[in-house]
C-alpha cells in the first residue's frame, strides 16, 4: 500500500513529457518556426521565483540543408549585451543536435505536436569563475507567430532559476541568410 502511495506521489509530481503534445496544433515544426526574423521578450527569475532581470532579443533564424543556424542578440535591463548562436543539426527522428559556443557538449532538441523541448548544459561567465547549469527548455507554439517557452535551471540537480518568455515570429521583416 505504501509503495503504491509513494508511486502515485511521485507520478504526479512529473512534468508533463513530450508525447502529451502529439496532437496539439499548431504544429511546432522547428524550421518552420525558426526562420527569418523574430523577437523574445522574458524574464529571468530566481531560486525564490523573485524577478531578477528582464530581457529582449533579436533573432536570426536560418537553414541549409537541414541545419539550423538561429543567431540570438539579447539586451538586458541593466544594458549587458549577448549573443549565443545556436546550430541546430538534424538527429534521428524528430530530433535535433543543439551546440552553441556557451553551451557544454552537445545539447538534444526534440518535437512533437505543438511542443519543443530542449536540453542543455549552459557555462555562465560569473564576477568568481564560470559556473555550469543545466537548463530544461519547454517551448509551446501557440499560434502561427508565437512561441512560449518556460525553462528550468538546475545545478547539481537543485532548482537555481527559471526563465520565462515569449518569441514572436516576424514574417514581414527580410533577412539576409549568409550561404553555407
């Protein structure tokens, strides 16, 4: 009886998976999504679920021959700058391999339905030496131009933040995508 408790427990206590999103629409195509021109807009939340920062960004979605380059310029609320440039090359079956140049190792994106899941390790630059954390990146098309993306950050396997935003599809705005 009690390890019978223990598993419903522990079962409600999981996040929804990726398979729970196999028929929502609109559909979460990645190079359909992530191409051209677009915008985020978030916040940046920390251990306590306080707001510790807001942010905009400015991305450059583009692909050849099934790799996606998505080129991401963020500006802060205090005026910091950065910029991650993500490659997105195909995996097997509804997957994709995800570096960046802060990113530690390979992340693995994946798809289904409406959903986008992304999984990674990000080296963050602090005042006392960098620091790895592991980010869990649920994104969740919800019309045909935009995007809601909720990401956890865990270190050593404890909640440390959470990042949320929103990115928004600018089909009207050209983009000039440099041959590969």
């Amino acid at each position: 009886m009690l390890a019978t408790s223990v598993m419903v427990w522990l079962g409600g206590c999981s996040s929804p998976g990726l398979q729970e999103h196999g028929i929502a629409e609109p559909e979460m195509r990645p190079e359909d999504f992530f191409t051209g021109f677009l915008t985020a807009h978030g916040v940046i939340k920390d251990w306590q679920g306080g707001v510790a920062r807001h942010f905009s960004a400015d991305i450059t979605a583009c692909w050849s021959a099934g790799v996606g380059t998505l080129d991401e310029s963020f500006v802060f609320d205090d005026g910091e700058t950065q910029r991650r440039v993500w490659t997105l090359t195909p995996g097997e079956e509804a997957t994709y391999v995800a570096t960046a140049g802060d990113v530690v190792g390979d992340g693995t994106a994946r798809w289904q339905g409406s959903a986008f899941f992304l999984d990674y390790t990000l080296r963050i630059e602090l005042e006392d030496g960098p620091i790895d954390v592991h980010i869990d990146d649920r994104m969740y098309r919800v019309s045909e131009r935009v995007l809601i993306n909720q990401s956890k950050l865990k270190k050593f396997g404890f909640g440390v933040g959470e990042i949320l935003l929103t990115i928004i599809r600018h089909p009207d705005v050209g983009v000039e995508c440099s041959p590969s």
